[in-house]
C-alpha cells in the first residue's frame, strides 16, 4: 500500500516539473518574434544579396496575383515584390520600439534597408516600385509607399534620427501625387492605372500624416489628415457596422469587400486623431470599428484543450497584422484588454498548433490545412504581431 502510494506521489510530481518546465519553456512574445525572424531569413535568404525570395520553397513558376495587370507578376522572378519585402522592415521596426535595442536598429541599417534600396525608383516624385530596379520598369504602388512611409515615421520617432525623417517626407510627396478631385478626393491605388481609390491606400495614408505631423508638428499634415479621413469615411464606410470596404472606382461603384486591414487602419487613424486632439467623436469612431471587427474578422473555436476563443477568421496574416496596430492604438488609450487578449490568445495558439518544425506557420487559422507552399509576407506578419503584442 506504501509503496503504490509513493509510486502515486512520485508520478504527480513529474508531471507537475514537466508541466512547470513546459511553461517556463515557452518563449515569451517577444523572444517569439526573434525567433521566427530567423527561421524567415534561413529560409527565404538568398546567400550574398540582401533580398529575400517571396515563398518557400522557392518556386520559379508563381506568378502574383496581387498586381495591377498581366504585364506585371511575370513568372520566373528571382526575388520577392515590395510588398512582401516591406513587411522585413514593419516586422524590425516593430521589434526595435519594444526596448529600443541598437541591434536591432543596426539590423535594419545594414540588412533591410539596403535590399529595401533595391526598388528605389527615381521617376519623378521619387519613390518605390513594385519590383527590383534592376529588372524591367514596373509599376508604383500608393499603398505600397504609405506602409514604407509610415515604417520611416515610426522609425524617426523611436530613434530620432533624421535621415528617416527625411526618407518619409520624401515618400509622402510621391503618395500625394496620386491625389486629385475626382469622387471628391482621395488617393488612387496604382500609379500606372489609375482606376480606382482604395481603402488600402487612404486609410493608412490618414495614420501617416498623423505620424508625419506627430514628428514635424507641421499643421498641414494635420489638415490634410482630417479631410482624408472625412473622405474615407464618406466614400468607403460601411455605415451599418462601421467597417470599411475595399474600394470606390471612378465610376463611383463600390467594391464591398471587407479586409481586417482596411478597418484596422481607420480604427488607428481614430484612435491617433483622439491622441492628438482629444475630440471624443474620435474616441467614439475607434470603439464602433474596434467592436465590429472583433465580430466579424473573428469566430468562435474551441482548442484542443477545451478553451474557448475568438479565432481569426482565414485571410492573409498581414491584414490581421495591420488590423493589430489599430487596436494596439486604441488598448494605449482606453486600456479596454477584451481585444488584445484575443490576438494574445491568436498568437499563443499559432505557436503551438500552426508553426512547423522549420519554424514556419500555416496560414490557415481554423488548423485544418496545412500549406504547401509559405508566402513571404505571412512570416513576417507573424514576426510584427508577436512583436506588437509584446509591447503590451
């Protein structure tokens, strides 16, 4: 009887050590980010350049589909477009506010930047083009520049450097020649074809000129902020749910698809505009959004382990990642967790259920695809997020 109740207590107390090494294991959000960074650069780098290849495995025959025309996405690039690309640099960035880390910092000069400069684009204004400078003359995206834009403002911010000062005002100027009067105002999405305004180029335009104006204190940013946002507003909202779509063409007929980034990025022009002027029809815009989305973009599931959660529903991992840095915004002010807790929840369980032994996450948030193939951008929205939530 002795004895099988000491074999009973000793049986207890190794699962109670290898429940508490388990948890003691288990990085924290920011050593998370840290650590899929690297599995990204091993397996996506390309030995002796600074650019990355757009999915692993690498596959010479995928051709984009996120591209203005069939001129552009020609199969057979070598390299990523700028688009996944510039998530390397939102991904650093968002690791260098944690703590401020000069590593981190001298990371971004020498390792992003310089393959960033790869698609430098001198046509006048200034700017990035979708593809290495070195191939081909491609196309010029507005939406693409605003999220390097912002990633430099942000930059200017933390560090207080001036060079990237300089570097966002320069884009701003490019991104502001894709404004004109037609619907009234607003930013197109495609230098090259001008067909359409987006959500995705104007909302996160408004968090721009606010980061621009956080930074320089020039009204002018701050005006052209309010009448880019009253735009959006008027033009692209969903006024039953107060979520955003996607575009308007210049026929005026309005694409209702909703992505998380979309909303996400009226939801941090909301939150930044009450930051800044304390006007309470902001605050009250940024909670209507924050509450839709957390509806819509999320649904109810149940973990292997019986907990309850609101998972996000499948889409690209970026958009969730962008709609993160709006609620992120909104947590700062009124300190509301239900949120945040739900992309902590996310997060946890991407780490044990979607990621791979390579280190490497399944886009397929339900857990029921695995992918074949992993798109450059998804990792590194993994990266921002653990990195972002990490802040909190």
């Amino acid at each position: 009887m002795k004895k099988s109740f000491l074999l009973t207590v000793i049986c207890l107390l190794n699962l109670v050590m290898l429940f508490g090494q388990s948890k003691s294991t288990m990085p924290t959000f920011a050593e998370q980010a840290a650590i899929s960074l690297d599995s990204i650069y091993k397996h996506y780098g390309i030995k002796g350049e600074y650019l990355l290849r757009e999915n692993y495995p690498y596959d010479d025959s995928y051709k984009a589909s996120y591209l203005a025309g069939p001129d552009e996405g020609k199969k057979g690039n070598a390299y990523s477009y700028l688009w996944p690309f510039s998530g390397s640099l939102s991904a650093q960035v968002a690791r260098y506010e944690l703590n401020k880390d000069p590593k981190i910092l001298k990371e971004i000069k020498t390792k992003v930047l310089p393959g960033l400069e790869q698609y430098y684009d001198k046509r006048e204004p200034y700017g990035y083009a979708s593809y290495v400078k070195n191939a081909p003359l491609s196309d010029r995206f507005y939406d693409d520049n605003v999220w390097l834009g912002i990633d430099f403002a942000d930059l200017y911010l933390n560090s207080k450097d001036k060079k990237f000062l300089d570097k966002s005002e320069e884009i701003w100027r490019f991104v502001e020649s894709g404004m004109d009067d037609k619907l009234g105002g607003g930013i197109y999405w495609c230098e090259q074809k001008k067909e359409s305004k987006n959500t995705c180029s104007n909302a996160p335009a408004v968090v721009y000129l606010l980061k621009l104006y956080e930074a320089t204190k020039k009204k002018d940013y701050l005006d052209k902020a309010v009448k880019l946002y009253q735009w959006t507003k008027e033009n692209l909202e969903d006024t039953t749910d107060h979520l955003y779509f996607d575009n308007i063409s210049l026929s005026g007929k309005v694409n209702k698809t909703k992505f998380p980034y979309n909303s996400g990025q009226m939801l941090q022009s909301a939150a930044l505009f009450y930051k800044i002027t304390k006007d309470q029809k902001y605050l009250q815009d940024a909670q209507e959004i924050a509450a839709s989305a957390h509806e819509y973009f999320f649904r109810d599931k149940e973990l292997n382990s019986g907990k309850k959660i609101k998972v996000f529903k499948n889409s690209d991992s970026w958009f969730i990642a962008v709609m993160l840095r709006g609620f992120v915004e909104l947590y700062h002010i009124d300190k509301n967790p239900l949120y945040i807790n739900s992309f902590k929840d996310n997060l946890q369980y991407a780490w044990t259920d979607l990621r791979e032994g390579n280190g490497l996450f399944n886009k397929d948030w339900s857990g029921e695809k695995k992918s074949s193939k992993k798109w450059l951008l998804d990792q590194l929205a993994m990266v921002e997020m653990y990195a972002r939530i990490a802040s909190i």
